[in-house]
C-alpha cells in the first residue's frame, strides 16, 4: 500500500514539478533498485578492464620492463574504486528497511543508498573510460649484478691505495681512458668492479658500464653487452650500423664510464660504437688487461695502474675468510698459515684453496700442504685448477714460440738474472738468426721486459734490472708446462733422494732438460743414458754439499748443449766432460776447482762462466776455445795464473768479466809462470763488452781501447770503487803521487759516460780541463773528482 501511494505521489511531482521529480523519484523501490544493479554491472566490467590490465603488466614485467606510472595508477584507483563498491553493494545495500514494524519504508534511507549507488556508478564509468594507455610498459637497462654489493670484496689498503688514484684520475679532465694490469688471478675484474660500485653510489656518472671482452674478441657480442645495459634495441645487421646506433647512444649520456674487463689485444673502440677523447669528453674508459704492453701500447691509455700480490697479513685475512674462521686459534692454524703461505699472495690460489679446504680433517690440510710445497705436472692442475687455467691463458697467449720458451726456461729453472738467462738461451740457440752477444743481450732484456708486461715475470726485489723473479705458482705452472710439453724434469733434493727415475732407463731417454735443486748428497748415477738432454742444471746445497759427479756421468748425454754446475766440489772435471762436442754453454759458479784442462777439447763451446770459483790457475787449454764469445772471471778470489796468449788466443771472444775482486796479478811471475799482459786485450778483435779491475795502476798499459768497446766497466788503482747497478760506459781512476794524468794518457774521454778520477794533482786538474774542453761531454752524463790537494779539497761531485 505505501508503495502504490509512493508511486502516485512520484507521479504527481513528475507533472506539477518537474525540478523536484529527480530528488523525489530516488525514494521509489525500482529507482532505487536499478541503481544497484547497474552499479554491478559497472563494476564487474571495471574488473574485467582491471585483469585485463594486470595480465598485459605481468608480462611486461616478465620481460623485464618497466611498468608506465600511469598504468600503475590507474590499477590503484581501480582498486580502491572496485573495493569501495564491493563494499557498499555487501554492506550497506539492504534497501528494504521498513519501519513500524513492516509496514512503512525507511524511505530517507533509500534515498541516500540510492544516490550513493549512482554516485559509485559514476565514479566506476568514470575510471573504467579513464583507461586510454598509448603503452603498458617501456624497455628499461636491468641492473648489472656485477654493481651489486660483493660479500666476498676484501677493502685491502694493497687495493685501496690504488683504488684512490684511479677514482682520482677517473675526475680528472684530461684522462679518457686508463688501465688496470696484473697477472691471471691477481684480482684486477673484482677491483673494477668495486670503482664501478664506487663511482655510481658517489654519482661520479650517470650511467656506469661493465662489460667483459675476453681474449675472443667479439664485436656484436661487445656491442650488444652495452647496448642491453643502456636500454638500446638495436634494429641494424651490420656491425657498422649497430656501432652508429651505440654511438648515438652514449653520446646521450652527459657522464658515462664504460669499463671494458679483460682486454687481450687492441680494440677498436670507433669499430665498436664507443665515442672517447674528443669524440666524447663524458665518456671514459677503464681497461683491465694482464699486459702492460696492451693497455699503453696497443690502446694507447694512459696512465695505468698495476696490481700486486697480497702482502701477508692481507693473504691470511682472505684466507681466513674463505676457510672459515674456526681456524684461528685451534689445531688448523698453525698448518693453515703454512697452506696460506703457499699461496704467495695470489688471491686466486688462496680463494680456491681455501674454500676446497674448508670443513676438511687435519690429515687433508696436511696433504694439501705436502702437494703444493712440492707441485708435479700431474697434481699442480689438481690442487689449484683456477689458478694453473688462469696462468695457462697467458702463457698461450704470449707472442711467439720464443717468449714461450723463455718463460718456460725461466720457470723451470729458476733463472734470476739477465746474465745467466743470457748464457742458457745462446747456449740452447733460442734466438733465432742472433749470433752476437750484444744483440743476444738486447733480445734477453727484450723478452724479459714483455714477460714483466705481461705480467709473467716480476721485478726482483732488490730493484735490479740484471735481476728478475717469478711468483712460485706462476713457476709451479710452468714447471707443469715444461714437463708436458718438453718432457722437462725439476727436482729439489726431497725428491732427488731415492729417486727412483735414474733406474728408469725409458723415463730419463725421454728428458730434454734436468734440473736438480739443492742438492745434499751424492745421489747421481755414475752414468746417465739422456740421448735427448739439452740443458743439465745441477746445484748443490751451498752450505752442507760436497757433491761430486761420477767421472762417467756426462758419457751418455751427447747432445747437451747447456751444463750449469752451482756449489759443487769438482776439484778435477770428469774427463767425459770432454765428449760433450755439442756443448755450447759452461758455467760452474761457485764450484771447488783444481783442474780444468778437459775443457780445452769443447771445442764448440761459446760461453764459459767461473764466477766465483775458487780456481787458482787458468789452464793453458782454455786458448784452444777459439769460438768462446763470453768468458766471465768475475769473483775468482784465488785466481793467481792467467798464463801468456791465452787470452788473446780467444779470436771471437766479444764479452770478459775479471772483476769484482778476481785476477790481480798482470805481467807477474807466479811459481815460474809470467802472467798475461793488460796488452793482450788489444789483440781481441771482436771484443764489445770488458769488466776489468786493476789494482796497480803502473802495470797499466797507455792508451787503452775504450773506443772499440760498446760498453764497460774498468776500474784502476788500489780502491773500493762503489758498484753500480746499470751498466754503462764506466771509468774509474786512481792516480799516486808518482804519475800524472798527463804523463799516462788513459783516458780518451770521448764515449764515457760515467767518470770518476781520484788523487788527481793539481797539474791534473788543468790537464783534465783542457782535454774535456777539446773533446767536448756530449756522452758524459756522471763525473766525479776526489783530489789529493788544496786544488779539489772537497772533492768534487756532479751529475752532467
């Protein structure tokens, strides 16, 4: 009944009001009623557009893209639309509430649910139409895991130093591009990839770039690393027009480093796409490479930073880490330092060792220091796979078959100096098309200088430059190389006693090259069947051995071109030593001499070493070793008898070294034999390098032969003359009171380039003026002046 007058009163209003019918039709059930349907339906299409919308945003993200802003706010307010609805039509719809018991409609009620319902309606239409997107989602460049904080970077002050200087340069406006060098497995990769954290979290770039090259070269593969990190899509075939479209790209960015990781050989950076210099004064490029030489030379980058080995607290700090620290303060420790030890500071060996080791019984770790204090070809790649692959890579990547075989003639004899890598590589022929010394010496500094570039080789602790070192796991992989590829044996005296290979005929036939460490008893065979043996390196322990050789030990080893004798007792040859016609290269430093003569029968033999023996006598038979190009005397303290024409006898010697305390007694008789004459040297027609220290200045003859000489080191009068470190023309004299500078013309000045005169009298001094003036000191770069008399009182010290 109420709804029937309802309905008539709506009616009524409809025609008298019409104004008024809009407000009043709302208390009608069926006005009422529709609202609430069509509110429903408004919002069950909303929530199809809304599934619709949140299917095309999970697979956009799917792939990785950024969803647009928009889309995620319209998501939001449809949410919060649909909830809202959901919620009133639930709750709050109940349009039939009656009053007085049933019989009269709550109609102030329905009049506000009913305006509500069409209100929400509204509202729903409203963000359903609001659905206009041009696009989902955009392409974005995904975080590189590689700028992602690493757990397992160590801030080392070794590292932080270095990582200073290259944020340094990396600010500096005159740098574009620079380089990190070091060896396989030093840490360079992880060093770049901390500035590259450093850099974006200090917001030193926009955009920061990390990608690896590898020593197999791929443009597009290059090409698209930086493209996917800068969002770029490239749409071109060509390697030209992709690195057009890089560039365009890069050129984008206001500041952008470009960190290019593992750089074997040049890269063209235009052929990539990569704008820099002048092209690009935003962009900058950090290099990481395991050679000098690639990062200066080839792609010209200056200035480059070197990374060096752990120092020992660092190595134990990371070794620790890696292990676990329940080795500190229990049984593992003391053994785990020594495992640490090991690994030299290589952070690569320490890392891999550390982590096999970790959780391991005592015995393991026990093992695992027995094998790497004594590595063999067949365990070393076992113990430390990373390690011996990372090595491995650079060797087969050095330049030619004779840098190769110097490394490993480096490695697998722990040569250390200029010199006696000199004496091995002329002796094994290693240099091809090289027949004189001087030019052999150029190509050995050469080598060495590229291997230290490359990071093989390292500089020797003393800071020499006749001198050189090896990092022991790099030695250990070389060791490995030489034994599988040249059938090189290596042995320390543990491994020599007993060894049970002299007794294996078919083993040792096969040896190209033996060398025995630290000999301390006699365990040689009395002879050796070695067909193949070109290099024999024996040194014996130098403070307990008296070793010997058997006298038939050499009669099998005919084709050994290189002997190398160290501290051993050989107070008489074998006599089989003169067998050895193929024999190029002798040197028994450090040995017990008496009789040398069977050498006189080598007569191939080129390079002669007695350093620091304690030979008395040069035997007349060395005269006969007309093809010796070197022969060194240096340190031959006992050395007394140098009989006439021996030396002069030697036609093609080009190197002699008596110096350093050695032969002193020119022109003298000894037990009925007169010494060989300083004039002697005059007769040596391809002489180039001399080392000569006399004492007695009035056995010395006038006018020497300086000019002829390429370079030398004499040093004359009863004086500790300081030693130098760099070879170079050197001329020191000490005058006495008796002799004058001018009555003895020994100095040609011309060509000198370190002169020292001390005692000089004051005719000397004027003397000594007018000859520098005459011949002029182009050449003369040291002079230093010590007189005797109020003239040079103090004396007189420059660099010229």
């Amino acid at each position: 009944m109420a709804e029937i007058i309802l309905t008539i009163v709506v009616e009524v209003v409809k025609c008298l009001a019409p104004p008024a019918y809009r407000q009043i039709s709302y208390l009608r059930e069926s006005k009422y009623m529709s609202n609430l349907q069509n509110l429903k339906i408004e919002v069950d299409h909303l929530k199809s557009e809304r599934v619709r919308t949140e299917h095309q945003v999970d697979e956009a993200k799917r792939k990785g893209e950024e969803i647009e802003e928009n889309v995620e706010n319209w998501l939001a307010t449809a949410n919060n639309v649909i909830v809202e609805a959901v919620k009133f039509t639930d709750d709050e719809a109940i349009a039939n509430k009656r009053c007085f018991k049933g019989l009269c409609p709550n109609l102030k009620t329905r009049r506000r649910l009913s305006k509500e319902a069409e209100r929400q309606k509204e509202a729903v239409v409203k963000v359903r139409e609001a659905r206009r997107f041009d696009r989902i989602s955009y392409c974005t460049a995904p975080e590189d895991i590689r700028l992602i904080s690493n757990k397992d970077y160590e801030p080392f002050e070794s590292r932080m130093f270095t990582l200073r200087n290259i944020l340094s340069a990396l600010e500096d406006p005159d740098v574009n591009m620079l380089g990190i060098y070091g060896m396989g497995g030093i840490g360079k990769t992880m060093l770049a990839e901390e500035i590259a954290r450093k850099v974006k979290s200090d917001k030193l770039f926009d955009q920061v770039v990390f990608v690896e090259v590898s020593q197999n070269q791929d443009i597009r593969k290059i090409q698209g690393e930086i493209g996917d990190k800068l969002g770029l899509k490239f749409h071109e075939e060509s390697e030209s027009g992709r690195a057009n479209s890089l560039f365009t790209r890069i050129k984008a960015e206001k500041k952008i480093l470009i960190i290019l990781d593992n750089i074997w050989e040049n890269l063209d950076l235009r052929v990539v796409g990569i704008p820099h210099g002048d092209g690009h004064k935003g962009c900058k490029v950090l290099l990481t490479a395991r050679s000098q030489d690639v990062l200066s030379g080839k792609m010209d980058s200056r200035p480059n930073f070197s990374i060096g080995v752990l120092n020992e607290e660092e190595a134990w700090s990371l070794f620790k880490k890696m292990a676990g620290d329940y080795i500190e303060g229990s049984e593992f420790q003391s053994i785990a330092r020594d495992v640490a030890k090991e690994c030299a500071g290589l952070p690569v060996s320490i890392v891999t060792i550390a982590r096999a080791l970790r959780n391991k019984r005592l015995f393991e770790w026990k093992d695992a220091l027995e094998q790497l204090r004594r590595p063999s070809s067949t365990n070393f790649k076992d113990i430390q796979p990373t390690a011996y692959t990372a090595i491995e890579l650079s060797y087969n990547k050095l330049e030619g078959e004779e840098l190769k075989n110097i490394f490993l003639l480096i490695g697998y004899t722990a040569i250390s100096s200029i010199d006696a890598l000199l004496m091995c590589g002329m002796g094994l022929g290693l240099f091809q098309g090289v027949n004189k010394m001087e030019v052999a010496r150029a190509r050995v500094l050469t080598l060495v200088h590229k291997l230290k570039a490359s990071c093989m080789l390292l500089d020797h602790i003393s800071k020499k430059e006749e001198f050189f070192s090896m990092h022991d796991v790099v030695r250990d992989v070389a060791i490995s190389i030489a034994s599988r590829e040249q059938n090189a044996l290596t042995a320390t005296n543990e491994q020599v006693d007993g060894f049970r290979e002299w007794s294996d005929e078919s083993a040792v036939k096969r040896y190209t090259s033996i060398v025995l460490h630290d000999v301390r008893t006699n365990v040689l065979p009395e002879v050796v069947e070695c067909p193949q043996l070109k290099l024999l390196f024996i040194s014996a322990d130098k403070e307990s051995s008296s070793l010997t050789i058997p006298n038939n030990f050499f009669k099998r080893m005919i084709q050994v071109r290189v002997i190398n004798l160290t501290y051993m007792n050989l107070l008489s040859l074998p006599s089989t030593l003169g067998f050895l016609l193929n024999l190029r290269a002798l040197s028994l430093c450090y040995c017990k001499l008496l009789d040398i003569s069977v050498i006189g029968g080598l007569k191939k033999l080129e390079i002669l070493c007695l350093r620091g023996s304690d030979i008395k006598q040069l035997p007349t038979e060395v005269g006969q070793l007309t093809w010796l190009t070197l022969l060194d005397l240096r340190e031959c303290r006992k050395l007394e008898v140098i009989p006439p024409n021996v030396l002069s006898n030697l036609s093609h010697l080009e190197e002699l070294y008596i110096s350093c305390r050695s032969f002193q007694k020119w022109e003298v008789e000894v037990e009925g034999v007169k010494n060989a004459s300083v004039e002697e040297l005059k007769h040596l027609p391809n002489l180039t390098s001399l080392e000569l220290d006399i004492h007695d200045v009035n056995t010395l003859l006038r006018g020497l032969f300086l000019e002829k000489l390429e370079k030398y080191r004499i040093r004359i009068g009863d004086w500790y003359w300081e030693s130098t470190n760099i070879w170079r023309r050197e001329f020191r004299l000490r005058l006495n009171n008796k002799i004058c500078l001018k009555d003895w013309l020994i100095v040609q000045l011309q060509g000198i380039e370190d002169l020292e005169l001390r005692e000089l009298q004051e005719q000397d001094v004027n003397y000594f003026a007018n000859e520098l003036a005459k011949v002029g000191s182009s050449e003369l770069k040291f002079l230093r002046i010590h007189g005797c008399s109020d003239a040079l009182n103090p004396p007189a010290e420059s660099k010229v």
